[in-house]
C-alpha cells in the first residue's frame, strides 16, 4: 500500500531513512511543532523532509548529496581505540598549507599506549614532549624525536621523522581516572587527582629530564580526608585549577544533588607543602589568565579577589580558622587565656578542651572612643588590646555534651586576677570573622596563643 506525505513547501525532497541505522527521532514541541524539517518519523513511516534549496528561496542555489569520500565498503565496522593517538598533516599559516583533515592510511601516524593502563583521558604538550595522562598511568612520548637504547639501558635521543615517538612512563602507578577536568599545570609542575587510588597527585618534570616526578600531594597531613572524598559513591564531579593570585592548585570535589550537593573546595601551597583552606564557593571550572584568577558559577564568569573579601557569587560568607593548641602533650594544663595577633574584628566562636571544658564565646574588640564604650569593655565578654596584640581572659562554661555541645549551663567564673580556666591536655580553638562588619578590609589572623599552667590536680 503506498504511503501519502503532505509536502507544503516546493522546495524540499524526501529522504528515507534506515530503521536499524537512525532511531525514530521524537515529536517536536512547541514552537516547533508541525515544522516540516524537524518531522518526526514513526516506526511505520520512517521519513525526513528537506529543503532542497539554500534557504528555500526560490531559485536559490540547490544542494546535492556530492561525492562520498574514502567509501570502501558497504557496511563500515567502527572501532574504538580508546589507548591510541594519530595526528593529521601539517598546518601553516604563513604559507596557506592546511592539512589537518588528511589521515593517510599509508604513514604511520599511529601511536598506542598500553592498552592494560586504561584509555587516554588527556593530552598535555609540554616543550617537545606529549605528557599521556591514561586511567591507571600517565606517561611521556617524545616528539619529533626517538630514544635510542644502548646494551647498558642508557638512552640517546636521536631526530627522527615520526611525530609520535617512543611513550616513556613515569615511575608510579598512579593515573588520572576519569578525571581530566581536575588537571592544572603551573610551571613545570602538573597537578590531578586519582580517584581509584584516592589520592591527589603533583606530576614534577623539569627540562632535560630533572625533577622528582610523581608526589602524593594528599598524603601531606590529608590522608584521611581524601580517602574519604574520593572513594565516596556520591561523589559526581572533580573540577581541579590553578590560582595565579595565591599561586595554588585548587580542586573542588562535588556530590550528587540526589545526595544532597554537598562539596568541598580546597587548596594547597607549595611554600608549606600543605593544605592550607577551605574555601565556601563551587565552581563549574577554574582557570587564570594574567594575573587574575577566574571561575565559572551556572555558566557566569566569576572573577576572584575583585571585590569584597569573603563575597562569593554574590554571597558573602564569614572566615572561620580552627585550630589546636597542644603544648606538650603529655601534661594536664589549665588554658587561662587566649591570645591572637593580627587585625582587630576576631572574636572567639568557641574553645573545647579534652575534658570536654568550654569557654564562652569571646566578642571582638572595640575601640574605646567615648565614656559609654570603655565602661561597655569592661564589662563585656570581649578582646582587650595591648601593644597591638589582643587578649581576654577564658570565662569556662560547663556542662558539655559528651559530643563536646554545649548544654547551656554557665559555670563557676573567678573574676580578677584569678581565673578558672579550662584544663585539659589540648584544646579546640575556633576563631571567627564577620566579613560582612568589613567588606573592603582586609584582615589577617597572624598566631593565636593561650597561657597555660600545670593543673595541680
């Protein structure tokens, strides 16, 4: 039985199209409903319309299928090399040569790395070498270049006509996983994570083959954590970047919104080899150009360090700092006061020795201008400064929660000289500024420190 189509436009023809090659697409919707050239083709009638002319304009130039390009057989089989490498013919501008699309099947211009190290995730072009950052390893193939090996296992680097050279790996069975968007580079150093390993990684190869190669920059004091993050099944997304400003790899681990959104963004220092903050933000990607660092939000360009401190994607978040004080270890103290120095505007949100003690909070410093605010400071639970440093006395509060919550209930307080302190072997400090008291100012948290005695008892 013949099948009818309505054409309603004169300068279109019909294609067929093969069931078991392309899906039947589906029914458009609003505003696109009833489009000839967005049809959608059922099972029965598996037909697309066209326009046969450049626009449908009448007489406008008419377009044909032209010639097929490289058609060698009927039923092409695709295959995926997910470990390999080819590159095209050359480009050069100056000379108007452009064969980037000609892959001659007759030159080698093939290149595999192991197939046992999972597919390539990234490519990385450094000076003349190609770092390959696979699954489960990452490596280096020379360029325009080969290694020469002798009987003794020293290599020569020889010129040769390949593109792709001999695929060198670095020593360490660490890899990128399936995370290349956690890759930045700075310098001649490279940093990623490896979430099958849970571990974050710094890739250091200077030129002329210096060096020490891969580090495991996660087991610098964040062990745990890391193991934790990264082998959780909520977590979705790893997005890694470098931070001109501060001159740090900053990499952000988000979850599923199924498990609730939760993410951390970090960074880490390379003059203290350590981790060191947390930061409220979550970007999609991060990057620097200049000397500006930038991140984007749903797909809106956030620049860092413009505007008011602590104010991210238009949310300004306080700065907290927690900390342990644990001067010799071994002994029961008492902590009778805590010092900081640095910019005014701090203030004590709370301090829990290991005997589960707590302070009250302790209020930022305020100047004394008038009678009204010095008699206010005498009596208020709050910094004292002296010679640019500030100091208050600990005020203990009691009764805490075997979780270290407060319960609410106020203990004895010594006033004068004499205060009651908080004993223990260590103590819990966590500091706290309110940025949006100081949008534009900037306020720095240099050392905080208590004076302590041995307990008696």
């Amino acid at each position: 039985m013949a099948t009818v189509l309505e054409v309603k436009y004169f300068n279109t023809f019909l294609i067929k199209k093969l069931k078991n090659v392309v899906e039947a697409s589906p029914q458009p919707t609003a505003p696109y409903a009833g489009v000839p050239y967005d049809y959608a083709a059922s099972l029965a009638n598996d037909w697309y319309i066209e326009e046969s002319r450049i626009r449908g304009g009448y007489n406008n130039t008419p377009v044909d299928f032209g010639v097929k390009a490289y058609l060698d057989e009927e039923n092409p089989l695709q295959q995926d090399r997910f470990n390999s490498m080819i590159y095209s013919g050359i480009f050069n501008s100056r000379t108007g040569v452009n064969n980037t699309n000609q892959f001659s099947i007759g030159e080698d211009i093939t290149r595999s790395a192991d197939p046992a190290n999972g597919s390539i995730q990234k490519l990385y072009a450094e000076d003349t070498n190609l770092i390959i950052f696979q699954e489960d390893k990452v490596s280096r193939a020379l360029i325009d270049k080969d290694a020469i090996y002798s009987a003794e296992g020293n290599a020569s680097i020889t010129s040769t006509k390949l593109v792709i050279g001999q695929i060198v790996a670095y020593a360490g069975e660490y890899g990128i996983s399936e995370d290349p968007f956690s890759f930045a580079v700075y310098g001649y150093r490279k940093y990623f994570t490896d979430r099958k390993r849970n571990c974050v990684m710094r890739l250091s190869a200077m030129p002329g083959g210096g060096g020490n190669g891969l580090t495991e920059i996660s087991s610098f004091g964040m062990h745990d954590f890391f193991r934790d993050k990264l082998s959780s099944p909520n977590l979705e997304i790893i997005r890694g970047g470098w931070d001109i400003h501060t001159k740090n790899y900053v990499v952000s681990m988000q979850n599923t919104a199924a498990s609730g959104g939760e993410y951390k963004t970090l960074s880490f220092d390379e003059t203290v080899k350590g981790w060191t903050s947390f930061y409220d933000y979550k970007p999609l990607f991060m990057n620097s150009i200049g000397s500006n660092f930038y991140s984007f939000n749903k797909s809106v360009l956030y620049q860092h360090y413009a505007g008011n401190y602590g104010r991210f994607y238009s949310v300004t978040y306080d700065s907290n700092v927690e900390l342990l004080l644990n001067l010799e270890p071994s002994m029961v103290k008492n902590f009778k006061t805590i010092n900081y120095e640095g910019s005014d505007g701090w203030q004590l949100q709370s301090m829990i020795a290991s005997s589960l003690d707590a302070s009250l909070p302790i209020g930022k410093w305020v100047p004394a201008y008038n009678l009204n605010t010095l008699e206010f400071n005498m009596f208020a639970t709050s910094f004292s400064k002296k010679e640019n440093k500030f100091f208050a006395n600990l005020q203990q509060q009691l009764s805490t929660n075997e979780g270290g919550t407060l319960a609410g209930q106020t203990g004895e307080v010594l006033w004068g000289s004499s205060v009651s302190g908080l004993k223990g072997f260590f103590a819990t400090v966590k500091m706290q500024l309110i940025n949006s008291d100081y949008p534009s100012t900037k306020k720095e948290l240099f050392t905080v420190s208590s004076d302590v005695v041995r307990s008696s008892s």
